[in-house]
C-alpha cells in the first residue's frame, strides 16, 4: 500500500507546488515510483511525459478521494498532494489523510510567523524551508532567524531545499529530457530526508535507468489507474 504525503501550509508562495515536484522528482532518481497530484484549482495540470514521475488531477473533492483510493491501491508506491495555499479547510482533510506531512516555508518573518502557527495546528507535520538563500551572508541571517523563532520545533525541520532558478523546469507543462546536476542533487537530497522518515530503502544506482525504471507496462498500467481516478 502506498504512502500519502502532503505538501502543506497557510500561506501562499512559499513553494508548495515546486516542492512537491521536487519531491517526486528525487523519488524517480532514487528508484522510487511515485505520484504527483495537483489539488489547486488555480493550477493546470501538467504533461507526465518525460517526468521520472506520474501526473494525477485531483482539484474536486471526488477527484481526490477517488485518486488517493487509487494511490493508496498502488504497492510500494508514495503519492505526493500538493495542497495549495491559503486553505485551512483543505489542509485540515489532507493533514487527515496524509503519512507525512511537510510545511514549506521561506525565510521571511511572516512566513516563520506562519509556518509556527502551522506546525502546532498540525503536530505530526515538519517543516521545509524552501528557497533558501544561497548567498553566505544572507543564509546565515536565514539560519539565525529559524534559530531564534523555531527553536522549540528544531526536530522537525528538514535541512534546507536551496532556492535554485532551474527548479522552474519542473513547473512547466512540458519539461527537458535532462535536468540540471544541480536541480537532480537538490531533488535526490530532499527524497533522501522523506525516505528515512518514512523508513523506506532505496537503491542509489538507478539514478540513469530512465523514468524510475517503470517498464513501459507497468507505467502504462498505473497512468490508468490515476487517469481512471479522476473520471465522473
């Protein structure tokens, strides 16, 4: 049965959506099936071809109880929710759902102030901080500012996904054959952190075999499953 993870928080902007294609991203270079699925009704769905990854529409709540059914169904698969921002009700039904939770948040005051207010809604959750600054001088006010406000939650926060102009190429519809080094390090990084929480193994050495190494029967076979998720 597969793994429900959800990508989580109150505020908007913060990267949920980069996040979760992040995620399953590094999920296919580390030989991890995986599943993405859209939940933001201001979001088009995007184009599964060539991602190391599939694709699922969920922006109704039948949509999405009937594609988490379908994930769910799915052995040794994880599905990842971009929840979308600016829902509380929503976040409250995908917190329900979810094995684990993630909370992406920037490094600006009223993010921290959010992201605080997110973590003890939601107890089980962790937060991300997402496109964090790569200058030295600006990562260490970052780092020192997460210091001073999220001290009491040090144990759950992940290590930061660095913000990175290349991470755009997963947002569009139709994506590149190759990532960047940098963008797949980036992306193998966060699934590493995901799959030790959720105590999940996986094999390093496939991270060339091509579209997390889903024989064309296979991923025929489980493009229809989420395809069929999502029909009236």
């Amino acid at each position: 049965m597969a793994d429900i993870i959800c990508v989580i928080g109150n505020k908007g902007g913060t990267g949920k959506t980069t996040l979760s294609h992040m995620l399953c991203q590094g999920f296919g270079l580390v030989g991890q099936r995986s599943v993405c699925v859209l939940t933001d009704t201001y979001r088009e769905p995007l184009n599964p071809a060539s991602r190391r990854y599939l694709t699922a529409d969920a922006r109704t709540r039948e949509a999405l109880a009937k594609v988490v059914d379908k994930v769910r169904a799915l052995k040794a698969w994880l599905g990842v929710i971009d929840g979308g921002g600016n829902r509380t009700e929503m976040d409250r039904k995908l917190y329900s759902l979810a094995d684990l939770v993630l909370l992406p948040f920037r490094d600006s005051h009223e993010d921290i102030r959010t992201v605080i207010r997110d973590l003890e809604m939601f107890p089980r959750a962790y937060a991300v901080p997402t496109q964090w600054p790569t200058n030295a001088w600006q990562r260490e006010a970052a780092e020192k500012t997460v210091t001073e406000f999220l001290a009491p939650y040090r144990d759950r926060i992940f290590e930061p996904v660095f913000n990175l102009s290349a991470s755009k190429l997963l947002l569009q519809t139709d994506i590149p054959n190759a990532m960047p080094t940098a963008l797949a390090n980036a992306c193998r990084g966060m699934a590493h952190q995901v799959l030790d929480l959720l105590q999940i193994t996986v094999d390093d050495e496939v991270v060339d075999r091509g579209r997390a190494s889903l024989p064309p029967a296979v991923h025929a076979t489980a493009q229809a499953n989420t395809r069929t998720a999502v029909v009236a």
